[in-house]
C-alpha cells in the first residue's frame, strides 16, 4: 500500500497523480505542479535509510547527486554514453535546464515511450480479464489463455511493450520479449492498477540511437563535455538488454574516463575500482580515477544480500 494517494496535494504545491514503485527506503510518485508539470517525487523514509546513505553535511546522498551537486559548468554538454530509461538524462536536465543534454538510447527506449497509450489499452483489457482473479496469484487455465490471446492480438495489430507487460505478469525481475517467450513463461496476476503517464519525460534532451564508441568520437575533441558513463553490469544483463557485457567490454569503456570531466557509475560488485587502484600501483598505466571524488549508495536487496553503488566523478 502507497503512502501516498492519488490527488494528495504535497507542500500545497504538487498533486500526486499516480504511485510509481517502492524501494528499500523510499517511494516514488509521478506528481504535477502548479504549472501542470510532470515531475517525479521520491518519498524518503528516513527510519530506513542507512548512516552512508548521508553525506556529511547531512543530505540525502541521492539527492545531492540528483541534484547534479558536481559543479560543473552551467553551459557544459552531458553526454550520457549508456542510457537504458533514460532517467539520467532526464534528472541531468531537470537540474541544469541550459545545459545540452544528449540521451543515447541504444536500447530504443524511445519506442516503449512513444507506445504508452496503446501499453495503457492492453493494460485495461487485461485488468478487465483478471478482475475476479486474486492478485498476485499464478494465472491458469482458461484465464491464461484468455490474457494470452488478448496479448497476441495487441501483437497482430503492431508493437507490443513486452517488458513492460511483463512487470504486469511475470514474477518480480521476470522479462520477455516477445510473445512466444510470454506464452513459454509461468503468468502471475501483478497487473498494475494505474496507467502510464511519461509527459514532460526527457523533455529538452536530445535523443540519439548509436554504439557509445561512435558517440564518444563524435564529442571527444570537445573540452565542454561531460560524459554520463553507468555502463552495462559485467555479465548479468542478458535478456531485456541486446548484448552481453563482458570483462574486455567494460574495461574498454575506462577508456572515455581518460584526462576529462566524467560522471562513472558502477558498484563494488564489479571490482573495477579495485582492479584499477592495482594498475595503477603495478603498471605504468595510470589509473582513471585517480583525484575522482566518490559517493556511495547501499542498497538493500533483501535480508542476506546489500551490495554498493558507488558513482565516481570528476
Ligand atoms: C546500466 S544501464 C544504464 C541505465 C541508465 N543510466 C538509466 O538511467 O536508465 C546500461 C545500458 O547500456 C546499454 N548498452 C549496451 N551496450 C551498449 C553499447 N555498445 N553502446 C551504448 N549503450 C549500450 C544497455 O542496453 C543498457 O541500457
């Protein structure tokens, strides 16, 4: 249950038009402003936020760097190198609207986004289906072939977001991406009760679809630009992601860090730093984050199991 309801009024200020998604220690909400403006509201608890998640003067670590507490010029270029959603980009742009911000969507994102109403549609009809079906229960029998004929036609008639579909109907982190890998997955009724609403979204960034090698070229010579770099995990994002990154792929990328402004986001479950502090210990070959300033963010994934993510800047 949402802390927060639809058209809450916060700080007389913003209306909370739907609940997003619930973390370890906060939730987020898409809300409007007085100017009916989209803006995205995270809803901090503070009982559940750990002492690192702090910085020393005593603000919440996201926020800061959300805020883009780098300090670098008001008219730099952000070229964000690796973009998936794209929420970077558009928190870079919300929080330095002069500034040029390049979005690389290598995914096509852009095609999910621009197919919201019809995702919103297929969201309806399958509501519609699972209305007398408990929720969170594994869907059977009639019902699944119901959901799944409604889903094969969305797809005979054009494009289908099947990843987010599958956060409707497949068991938490689950994805597919097509309707065959629906039809050979177990069905689960999470269907979201709200619809999609991306309005205001990336609004300002300037989108591009390109291999970030290619992208990197393009910008490389010029002294103004910053470079976003939250490269794929080391070999875990198989699936919803077109490529498999493995450990020359990722240390190919320390490459763009090289005598520049950057913003590098990893977690110690990569080692990358660890392995850079040796090189540059046991090599000639100098370590990239040398003089980076870094920020960490625990996170909980469940009772056994925190990692670390760590944005390195500079
Ligand atoms: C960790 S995610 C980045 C998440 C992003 N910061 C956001 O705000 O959503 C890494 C992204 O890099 C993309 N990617 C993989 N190979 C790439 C390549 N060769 N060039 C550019 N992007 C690539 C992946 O598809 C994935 O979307």
């Amino acid at each position: 249950m949402s802390k927060l309801s639809k058209g809450q009024i916060i700080d007389n200020k913003y209306s909370v038009s739907f609940f997003l998604k619930k973390g370890s220690y906060a939730e987020t909400y898409r809300v409007q402003n007085e100017a009916k403006e989209t803006k995205l509201l995270k809803l901090f608890d503070f009982a559940k936020l750990h002492r690192t998640q702090f910085t020393e003067s005593s603000e919440i670590l996201e926020i800061e760097i959300l805020k883009g507490g780098f300090n670098y010029p008001q008219d730099a270029t952000f070229v964000d190198l690796f973009v998936g959603s794209g929420l970077l980009s558009h928190f870079v742009k919300q929080n330095n609207p002069s500034a040029k911000v390049v979005y690389n969507d290598y995914d096509n994102y852009f095609e999910r986004l621009k197919h919201i109403p019809a995702t919103n549609v297929l969201l309806a009809e399958l509501r519609t289906i699972l209305a007398d079906w408990p929720k969170d229960k594994r869907i059977t029998d009639a019902t699944r072939d119901r959901v799944l004929s409604c889903v094969e036609q969305a797809d005979s008639k054009g494009f289908v977001d099947y990843v987010t579909l599958s956060s409707s109907l497949l068991f938490s982190m689950c994805y597919v991406t097509d309707l065959k890998g629906l039809k050979a997955a177990t069905l689960y009724n999470v269907v979201r009760m709200s619809d999609y609403n991306a309005d205001g979204y990336l609004t300002g960034v300037e989108r591009v679809s390109l291999d970030y090698k290619a992208l990197y070229e393009q910008y490389k010579e010029n002294k103004n630009v910053v470079f976003l770099v939250d490269p794929p995990y080391l070999s875990t994002e198989v699936g919803v992601y077109k490529s498999y990154w493995k450990l020359k792929d990722y240390l190919d990328v320390l490459q763009v860090l090289d005598n520049r402004p950057y913003v590098y986001f990893t977690s110690n479950k990569s080692n990358i730093i660890e392995l850079c502090d040796w090189i540059g210990s046991k090599t000639s070959i100098a370590n990239p984050f040398t003089g980076a300033t870094t920020k960490t963010v625990n996170v909980t994934m469940n009772y056994s199991s925190t990692y670390t993510n760590m944005i390195l800047y500079k």
